[in-house]
C-alpha cells in the first residue's frame, strides 16, 4: 500500500510539472524581439490578422514525400516596427509576403 501512494504522489507531482512547463510553453505565443537584430528565417505566407505591431502570417507547406497533396497549414506571430523594411509600401490583411526575421520574431524587412 505503501509503494501504491508514493507512485501516485510520484505521479501526481510529475503531471503538475508537466502541466506547468505547457502552460508556461502556450503563453509564449507572442515575438519577444523589438528590435532588428541577425536574420535567423525567412517566412512565406499570407497576412491573416494585424494587431498593432503584431502581424500574424499563415504560411502552407507540402513534404517532398506528401504525395496526398495536403498542406500542412502554420501561423506565426511576427512582429513589425519602424525599423522593419516594407518593400512595396504598407501591408494590409490578406497580401503575400515574404519577411526575414530574427530568432525572437522581429521583421527585419518583409516584401
């Protein structure tokens, strides 16, 4: 009986930190980067959403082995200052670009 509580509370105790580092993972949705800094990708895909700064690019990529032809659809939270190069002028909703960005989510420019 013994053995039986101390894995519970074993398990327990584990849950929680997993439920913890999650918790604290999904908070971290937002780009941490204010700043231009060292270009670390590059991302291709649509503006959905801008919020502020906060432009918000849903990109569509196929596995050189998909040969279904679906597309595995990801989002990503950029953000944008008045350092960001915007070739072809100011961006809106639902236009194509093309920004490199830095570790932290900082559009260096965007096309």
């Amino acid at each position: 009986m013994k053995t039986y509580k101390s894995t519970m509370a074993t398990t327990l105790m584990c849950t929680a930190v997993l439920f913890a580092g999650v918790a604290s993972a999904s908070m971290n949705d937002a780009p941490t980067d204010t700043a231009p800094g060292p270009a670390y990708s590059t991302v291709d895909g649509k503006i959905t959403k801008i919020e502020g700064s906060v432009y918000t690019i849903e990109s569509e990529t196929t596995g050189y082995q998909n040969l279904s032809g679906t597309k595995n659809v990801s989002e990503m939270k950029i953000y944008v200052g008045q350092q960001t190069k915007k070739l072809h002028g100011e961006k809106k909703v639902g236009d194509k670009v093309r920004a490199e960005i830095t570790r932290g989510g900082f559009a260096n420019s965007m096309q």
